[in-house]
C-alpha cells in the first residue's frame, strides 16, 4: 500500500500542530504507526491522498450516518451556501431545527444550537448548576463529554486513549465537585445520592457508553438514574452527542423509554459541519439567556450552512425502515466478526445498538468499565493495522465505537469479514 503523500503530510503536520493533528485519537499513537490524510469520501468510503480506499467504521466519528457526501446533504448545504456564509441575525432553519429536535425527540422542548458536542455539555452543566444553585456533578468512569474541565475527570475517548483521563491544566478545585461513578453499578450510585444527594447539581451519562468502545445499560440502569435524580432533586442530562438520532430515530432516550431533564447533541445534527445542541424542559432552559441569567453565546452558532447539512440529515434518517435496516446490517457485521474470530481461535466478543458497536479482544461480556479496560488493547492495534492494510478503516483505538451508515451494504460488510477472518488469522500468529 503506498502511503508516501500520507507520510510527507504527516511529517509537515507533526512540526506545525501537537502530535501533527487536530484532535488526539487521529494521529494512531495507541495503535502505532502513521495516520492517513483524507482526500475525499463518499458512501462507505474514505479515499486517501495516495488513493487507496478504505471502508469507513468511523464516519467522521459519528456524522456520516447518511454515507459520506450524499448527494442531498451536499445539495441542501450548495443550495444555502450560495445566500451566503453567516448573517449573525437568526435565520428561519435554527427554527426548523429546533422544531425537528422537539418533533423527533419530544423531552427537547426548548433547544439551544452550539457548534460542537464539547460546548453543548459544558453550557449544560451550567444551566444545571444555575438551575439548581447547587455545584457539584456526577459523570461516570469512562465517559467522555467533550473537554470541558469539569469532564476530564476519569474520561474516556481520547483521554483513555491516551492514559490521561485526569488532565494536567484542570484546577484541582473544579476537578474536585466533579463526582465520578462505575457505570452499570446500581448501588454505587444509590450510594453516592444517599452520601451527597443534595450537593448534586447534575449526573451527565452517556446512556450508552461509546467513549470506552460500546457499553450497554444492564436492564433498569437507566430508569435507576432517573429515579435517583428525581428523589434527590437533581438534574439528569442524556449526552446524546454519540447516540442522538444513531441507536433510534428518537436517541437512547425513545430506546430505553427515558425522559431526561437536559440533553445534548452533537455529529449527525450537523451532518458533517461542526453544531451541538443543548436542550430540554422549557422552564430549565428558559433560564439561559437572553431569557434568563444563565450566560451562553456564540458568534456562529445555529450557523446556516450547519443547518442545512443537519436538517437534511435529519430528513434523511426519517426514511421509513432507515433504523431498522441499520440494525440489521450491524447485526450482520458483528455475527460475521465474531464468527470469523471464533474461527481463528481468537477470543472476540461485540456489543451493539442499531448503527453503533463495540468490538473487544475478550472472552467476557462487556458489561463494564472495568471490563472493557481489561481487554486486549494490544491485540486490538494488531487487528487495526491488518484490516487497515486490507482497506478497512475501524477507529485508531481499543477505545471507541464503531459506526454503521446507510452506505454500509453487503459488498462492504461481506468484504469486512473477508477481510477480518484474514486478519484474525495473522493477529493470532
Ligand atoms: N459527548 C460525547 C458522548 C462524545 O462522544 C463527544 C465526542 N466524541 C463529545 C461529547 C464531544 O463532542 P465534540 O468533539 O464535538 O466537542
């Protein structure tokens, strides 16, 4: 595979910018070796500078929910770019979008567009904080919520990627109100309610995690949470920046039938453009400002050009049957890896939600963080590096979800476990 153009790049990039990259889990350095530099993408595919093609598990780490460059998202963004970039007024689709958020997901009654997943978590541990004039948060290992200080306690993604889930530059006393819980362990959290319920402003969670590879929520985990939060008069926030619109139409919310007080959103609602969004109970958020005395603003946020890449998304994904045949397909992918993996005597085991998955060198189910910090990463980056070589492109870490598109068909999901059986016979030695 010739990667020449990619490794110039690399070597430019690497004496301009930390780790020659933009964000830290691009740059490979938990599976070694150097990253690829984009061209373009289309459907299933990324294409590199030195034209190879790879079949994408990551879409663009989570956005592409539609396949890459679909041509409606491109026609929607062509057709409102041409009015121009930015008005700094507001614009007749942050209204739409905000009715396509509550119509999809009805616990948004009031919403408030940003431009990344990161600032939607911090504005609304905020407004959590604001509301309730109490300081402190609980989050759970593992989980990763954007790069807020007060998140990188015990964080996931990039940080645990890393070996830097508590980062240096994070005062102590901040860190500190940030409380931290094992997910699924259903007395550690009605212990901490019991011990400091009243000091809690907000329990933020990943309702199923994605930043510690794929993590579902034992049954009644999450209707735990929420009882807990309602007892103990404390806000519950659903980041839903991974799984909004991704493991159902209407988020992990409509899957596990849970109505949270706040939300966030990030990836598909911007269809490839960089938006969050925070929102919920109308009464919480009429305390943001201008409304209220909750401070939170942005130059570009509810962008139009964003919109339009978003709301075509979303159209998109409200074809009838679009979920379940992502479903389907990821079941698919994720028998035919395991299969392949049983095949080779290779100890493989998967987790899923419709268009998301998790994929561990184990022979245990995943159930927990503790778990999943325990498979083989080392395995893994084998693993990676010779699907890589076969033209598969799975994330650059032990540590973060896999993700289907509409895209995604037989052709590359029969080529990935083509592919994977070989690999798995290679990693095995
Ligand atoms: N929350 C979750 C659950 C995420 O997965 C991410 C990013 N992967 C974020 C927040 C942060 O979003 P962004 O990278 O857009 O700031």
């Amino acid at each position: 595979m010739n990667t020449a153009t990619s490794h110039d790049l690399f070597t430019r990039a690497q004496a301009l910018m930390p780790g020659g990259v933009n964000s830290p889990v691009r740059a490979f350095k938990s599976v070694g070796g150097e990253p690829f530099f984009a061209k373009r993408a289309e459907g299933a595919y990324l294409i590199d500078v030195d034209g190879n093609r790879y079949v994408d598990y990551i879409g663009s780490w989570g956005p592409m929910i539609a396949g890459h460059a679909h041509p409606k998202v491109l026609a929607a963004v062509a057709e409102v770019m041409s009015d121009g970039l930015s008005f700094g007024v507001p614009n007749a689709l942050e209204v739409t979008m905000a009715e396509t958020l509550r119509r999809l997901v009805p616990s948004m009654e009031m919403s408030r567009m940003v431009n990344s997943g990161t600032e939607a978590t911090l504005s609304a541990i905020r407004l959590a904080r604001g509301a309730t004039g109490r300081s402190r948060i609980v989050k759970f290992e593992g989980c990763y919520h954007g790069h807020g200080d007060s998140f990188l306690v015990k964080a996931g993604s990039g940080a645990l990627t890393f070996g830097l889930p508590n980062s240096p530059g994070v005062p102590k006393a901040l860190a500190d109100l940030t409380l931290t819980l094992p997910y699924n362990d259903f007395e550690a959290a009605t212990k901490l309610f019991e011990d400091v319920g009243s000091e809690i402003a907000g329990l933020i969670v990943e309702p199923i995690v994605g930043n510690a590879n794929c993590i579902l929520p034992r049954d009644g985990y999450l209707q735990h949470l929420r009882a807990l939060c309602t007892k103990h008069g404390a806000l519950l926030i659903f980041d839903e920046v991974m799984t909004g619109f991704r493991v159902a139409l209407g988020g992990a919310q409509a899957r596990y039938g849970i109505t949270p007080d706040l939300s966030t959103f990030g990836k598909i609602i911007g269809g490839g453009m960089p938006v969050g969004a925070y929102g919920g109970r109308a009464e919480l958020m009429r305390q943001i400002a201008p409304s209220g005395p909750i401070y939170q603003a942005g130059t570009l946020s509810g962008n139009p050009v964003a919109m339009a890449a978003g709301l075509a998304t979303l159209e998109l994904i409200q074809a009838p049957g679009f979920h379940d045949a992502l479903e389907a397909n990821t079941h698919k992918l994720c028998d035919g890896l395991e299969r392949a993996a049983r095949e080779a005597g290779v100890a493989v085991t998967t987790t899923r939600s419709c268009a998301m998955f998790g994929l561990y060198f184990t022979d245990q189910k995943v159930e927990t963080y503790a778990q999943a910090i325990a498979s083989d990463s080392a395995a893994f980056g084998r693993f990676f590096h010779a699907m890589l070589r076969r033209g598969v492109y799975f994330a650059p870490s032990a540590f973060e979800a896999g993700f289907l598109s509409s895209a995604h068909g037989d052709a590359e999901i029969g080529h990935t476990i083509e592919a994977a059986r070989e690999a798995f016979r290679e990693i095995r030695g």
